[in-house]
C-alpha cells in the first residue's frame, strides 16, 4: 500500500511538472519560470525590489500570464508602488477574471489603498504647517508653555558663571 501510495505520489508530481511553465513550450516560457521562482524566492526574504525587477522580466516574455501580473502587483504594493500594483492587478484579471487567487489579493489591496488614501486626505487636512515666520500662539483653552518669559531668563545665566 505504501508503495503504491509513494508511486501516485511520484506521477502525480511528473504531470505537474510536465505541465508547469518550467518544463513546457519555448525558451522565454522557461525563463519566466525562473524568474517567477527567483521572484518567489526574492520576496519570501523580504527583497522586494528584487521580486518586482523578477516579475517585470517575466511580464515581458509571458504578457498572458496572469499569476505573474499578480506577484507584480504584490511586490509593487510591497515597496509603495500603489498605482503601478493596482495596475498590475487589473492586468491580472483582464486575462483570468475567475482566479479566486487574484480576486482576492486585488480585494485586499483595494481595502489597504481606499484607507490608506483617506489616511493621507485626513493628515493633508489636519496639518497646516507654518512657514517659520509666523508666531505660533496657543489656541484658547490651552495652556502656554512652561517655559519662563525671555525677560526672566536674561540674568540668569550670568549669576551662574561668575
């Protein structure tokens, strides 16, 4: 029975790898292969750079490939390439609308990006920055500084180094 259960085993992963872009069709599948493996490799370290100049080579010899539009996307999203990853991801599922894969991580990065926009509209709003030639004054109801007046602190250097 073991036996017999190691052999499924070793045709099951034969047909994969038959299948798989690494052992079929011409040299720039195989290629993209690799690059899709580096890519993999390069992001699971956290060298996303790396994974997205991995995927974007692969892009160029497998434009139809969607699993690699959607590594882009992630190692896009990754290093804050948020216009190009949400790009990415609807190139993905131009050419596979049905891979749940995809819709999933395009679902979670549209969430991360609508927040992290309002995120950005909110401090935008919420920080007014002074040009430096401006006096800074308290609002009313809070308290000054506790610093002491300009005129109390004259003299008081001097007495301590005589």
């Amino acid at each position: 029975m073991r036996r017999r259960l190691m052999m499924a085993l070793v045709v099951f992963l034969a047909t994969f790898a038959i299948n798989s872009q690494g052992w079929a069709g011409d040299n720039a599948t195989k290629g993209a292969a690799g690059d899709l493996k580096k890519g993999y490799q390069a992001a699971k370290r956290g060298y996303w750079q790396e994974a997205r100049a991995r995927y974007e080579h692969a892009s160029k010899k497998v434009p139809g490939d969607a699993e690699v539009w959607s590594n882009l996307g992630v190692a896009l999203e990754a290093i804050g390439h948020y216009d190009e990853a949400g790009d990415a991801y609807l190139k993905a599922l131009e050419i596979d609308p049905g891979n749940s894969k995809i819709r999933r991580n395009f679902g979670m990065f549209n969430e991360f990006y609508a927040s992290y926009i309002a995120v950005q509209e909110d401090v935008e709003n919420a920080v007014e920055i002074p040009d430096g030639d401006e006096e800074i004054v308290p609002d009313e109801g809070e308290e000054s500084s506790d610093l002491p007046d300009e005129d109390q602190t004259k003299g008081a250097g001097d007495a301590s180094h005589s």
